[in-house]
C-alpha cells in the first residue's frame, strides 16, 4: 500500500467511525479503571471486609444470570444489526427478536433466584441483597450494547456509561454512612445501570427509529438457534473468569470475598483496557468482510 492510499483511507468515512468509536470506548474503559481507586478504599472502610465481601458475592451470584440473558447476542446480535443496518425493517426484527428472548431468559433468571432464596438459609437471610443486585441483570437486559455496536455507534454507550458511573459515585459517598448501609451499594449500581436501560431504550426509538414489536415465531426461534453456538462457546470461558467471587464465598466466607475482590477489581480493571479495540474492530470486519 503506498503512501497516498494509506492516506486516503485514514481520511476516509469508514476509519473516522472506527478511530471515533475507539476513542469512545477508551475514554470509557478508563473510567472503569479509575472508579475502582476511589470506591474501593471508602467502602471497605465504611462497610468492613465482611460486608464488602457480602455485596461482591450477591453481584457475582447475579452475574450467572447476566451470561444466561446475554445469551450469545453480544456477538450474534452484533454481526446481525452490522450486516443489516441499511434496512430499517430487518433491523427492527433482530432489534425485537433479541429482546423478547433476552426478556424470557430473565423472568426465568428471576424465577431461579425465588427458589435459590426461598430454599437456601445462607441466601434467604440477606435475600435483600440478591433481590437488588438482580437489578444489575435488568438493566443489561434493556441496555442493549449490542445494538449500538452493530450500528457503530459507541459514543452513546459512552456518554450513557459515564453519566450513570458518575452518578453512581457520587450516590456511594451521599448515602453509604455506616455499615449496614451495605444493602444500598447494589440498589444504587442497579439504578444507574436501569437508568442507562431506560434512556438508550428511549434513544432507540427516536434517534434509530427501531420499535420494538412482536416478532414472528420462526424469526425468534432463527435468532435463538443461530445465537446457541456463540452461548455455548463462550459460557464455560465467562464462568470460569466470573466465578471466582462466587465460589471462595460458598467455601470460606464473606470475608475472603472482600479480601480478594479488593484485589480483583485493580487487576480486571486494567485488564478491560484492550477490549475497546476487539469491540469496535469486530462489527466493522462483519459488515464488511
């Protein structure tokens, strides 16, 4: 490739919206990584280990639930929404298909976690805690991600994260006092992440005019099969790198949780730097090659 060409592609469309929704993203897994060194010293010192370590195992419990509704989409929906994004109809149709799948595999999420607490002493006697952590499965529900990735729109996952990350850090130092203030920390992650929901549902339908609406059966039942193999191939390696919060705690305590998750939350923070370039490459590679 010569000079010339090399410039030309640099000024061309296509790399003005990957180079802007790498920066995008960037400028969000950035503030994944800063938001852990502020949050991370008030709330083991006002909470305690122990409790710390409680929140941090009712999320990694709820995170099983957050795989099941993914379901393979992030990858499946992402190459659907890409390939198609020229025709409205179609768009509209993997838009509804998804979420109508995603909205059953959490009501029976949901159901899962009655039993879990219902049945298990060790769940039942902080089920409040569970119960608002659920929240965070909701708001992934009906914050479609995918869907902006596939139309290679970043910057409104951006703007949406860091307004709901800010507002959630804020929240932390407003109202988590004491120690048994700890049942607020996944109510207040789980609002800002159903605020989020709410206002990229509402960005859909008025910037991307995409209704939902009942799609046929064949098409959700397409969009379930063909979304199977992405689930299958990705669940074992998500619950190998999710579970280690959820079982230290089933084996030796809360504590432990808090210990370890102070650590964690450092390391996968910096960890997540690379994954704007996957996120942003992935889509373009679809529609085009």
């Amino acid at each position: 490739m010569s000079i010339r060409d090399l410039m030309g592609l640099i000024r061309s469309e296509e790399y003005r919206v990957l180079a802007e929704n790498f920066l995008s993203l960037s400028t969000l897994q950035v503030l994944v990584y800063i938001i852990p060194f502020i949050t991370l010293p008030y709330l083991t010192r006002v909470l305690g280990v122990y409790n710390y370590g409680l929140v941090n195992f009712a999320i990694a419990f709820n995170t099983y639930f957050i795989i099941i509704t993914d379901y393979g989409f992030n990858l499946s929906a992402v190459r659907e929404i890409s390939v198609n994004r020229e025709d409205p109809h179609r768009v509209s149709e993997i838009f509804s298909s998804v979420m109508l799948i995603k909205g059953i595999l959490a009501t029976l999420s949901f159901c899962i976690l009655l039993l879990v607490i219902l049945n298990i002493p060790r769940f039942s006697v902080n089920w409040q805690v569970y119960t608002f952590a659920f929240g965070l499965v909701i708001g992934n529900v009906i914050f479609p991600t995918w869907f902006y990735q596939g139309m290679e729109r970043m910057k409104y996952i951006t703007v949406l994260n860091v307004l709901t990350n800010l507002i959630f850090l804020a929240a932390i130092f407003i109202f988590i006092r004491r120690p048994s203030d700890y049942l607020y920390v996944p109510l207040l992650q789980s609002m800002g992440t159903l605020t989020a929901g709410v206002i990229s549902q509402w960005i859909i339908r008025t910037r991307f005019n995409v209704r939902f609406h009942l799609p046929p059966l064949r098409t959700v039942y397409e969009t379930f099969r063909d979304s199977t193999q992405f689930f299958l191939s990705r669940v074992s390696v998500s619950i190998y790198t999710g579970s280690n919060s959820f079982f230290l705690g089933l084996f030796a305590g809360n504590t432990a949780v808090g210990t370890t998750r102070s650590a964690e939350e450092l390391y996968t923070a910096a960890q997540g730097l690379y994954s704007p370039l996957i996120a942003v490459t992935y889509p373009y590679m679809a529609k085009t090659h």
